[in-house]
C-alpha cells in the first residue's frame, strides 16, 4: 500500500449528510481509479478502506475491555 491509501485507512466512510448529495472525496478518487484503469490501485484502496472499517470497530471494543 502507498501514501494514498492512508487517507482510506483513516477515513474509510464519508462525514456528508444524506440532505447534501457531496460526492466524498474518497469516493471521487475510486471513481477516478475505474475511469483511467488504476486497478491495483483501486483494489489497494478498497482494502484499505475495509481495515479502516474494522480499526474503527475495534476502537469502542478496546476501550471497553481495558476498563474493566
């Protein structure tokens, strides 16, 4: 994985309301990924935002086991 996918781990879903339909960045970029045949990078990116999906589920489930 490259710089880029950083920005996938770290912010794996948009923050835009459902009353505003603003494209997440993000997704844009996958977009883009399609459109011009980066497909490893596309690949890459949705890995990335799958961990980003899964390190942000296991946050709570840390904090919960270290208070007790």
């Amino acid at each position: 994985m490259e710089s880029l996918s950083l920005r996938y781990l770290l912010l794996p879903f948009s923050f835009g309301s459902d009353l505003l339909h603003v494209k997440d960045y993000n997704d844009t970029e996958l977009e883009r990924f399609i459109k011009y045949g980066y497909i490893k990078k596309f690949e890459d990116a949705i890995i990335a935002k799958k961990l980003g999906i899964i390190f942000y589920l296991l946050i709570p489930l840390i904090l919960l086991l270290s208070t007790l």
